[in-house]
C-alpha cells in the first residue's frame, strides 16, 4: 500500500513535469508560429488549408514525443 508521502512526493514530481513540458511545448508553438512567412491561423482556419494543418498536427506530436521522452528519462 502507498505511504501518503510518496503519493505526494509522486503528485508533485507529476504537476513539476507536466509544467515544464507545456512551458517547452508553447515556447516551441510560439518560435513556429514566429518563423513562418505566414499567419498559421489565417490559413488553417479562413482558408481550409488541410495540408497544413496536417503538418502542424505532426509538429505538435513529434514535440509532445521528444519532450515525454526528455522527461522520462
């Protein structure tokens, strides 16, 4: 059975990395929005612009896959 110490211990080391990861996470959105000639926002939604989107999805998850696995060690 947990000790109510470690569930903490545990809890905090959690919301610790979940903070870190969506600090990196948004300062990379916000260095790829910065970067491109265009506005992201515009062409996706008001132009329907799929590809894209597509790109930009695949973006988000090779991020979110580099930053669990800096994370986890």
């Amino acid at each position: 059975m947990l000790d109510i110490s470690q569930l903490l211990k545990a809890s905090i080391a959690t919301l610790i990395f979940v903070v870190i990861g969506l600090v990196v996470f948004a300062v990379a959105f916000f260095i790829i929005t910065k970067v491109t000639p265009f506005s992201i926002r515009k062409e996706i939604e008001e132009d329907q612009n799929t590809a894209l989107a597509i790109v930009i999805g695949s973006v988000i998850l090779g991020l979110s896959w580099i930053i669990a696995a800096a994370i986890h060690g």
